[in-house]
C-alpha cells in the first residue's frame, strides 16, 4: 500500500490546504497512492472519513466539507471510494 502523510507549518491558510488537495489528489488518481494521512483534529477527521465513505449521521455535509479543505473531498467521494482520508 502506498500512501503519503501530508503535514502543515501553518493552520488556516487557504493557500496551503488548496495545495494540499492538489497533491492529494495528484496522488491519488496519478501515482495510485490509496491513502494520504493529513493533519486534524481527531472529531474532524473522523467525519471526513464518514463523509467520503458515503455518509453518516454526523458526516460532513457539502457545505462543511469545503472549509477548510477546499476544494474539498467531494472528488475523492465521487471518483475514489476505495480510498481513504485518515487525520494524524
């Protein structure tokens, strides 16, 4: 299993978790990686991973899901299933 963990030097900033996505992505869809370890809370990425795996009662919505990980996990729910987020 190939998978990359992706830490950040500062919190909040849109510019980093724009380029994050990216490299998740990238990843993802170009390198077969099928998991990217990244950053949070433990509450946060536990409801990302709900929400990528297709819901739950406490997943993230659409509108949640694009805050602080814009452009958001939406792609890797729709295009991925068999990948998954996990937040360290």
């Amino acid at each position: 299993m190939d998978f990359a963990a992706l830490g950040e030097a500062s919190h909040g900033t849109a510019e980093f978790y724009r380029l994050r996505a990216a490299i998740s992505r990238r990843l993802i869809e170009e390198k077969g990686f099928e998991a990217v370890l990244v950053e949070a809370d433990w509450p946060d990425a536990l409801r990302l991973d709900r929400y990528v795996r297709g819901g739950g009662e406490d997943a993230l919505d659409g509108a949640t899901a694009v805050e602080p990980l814009e452009p958001g996990p939406g792609w890797q729910r729709e295009a991925i299933p068999d990948t998954y987020p996990f937040g360290v």
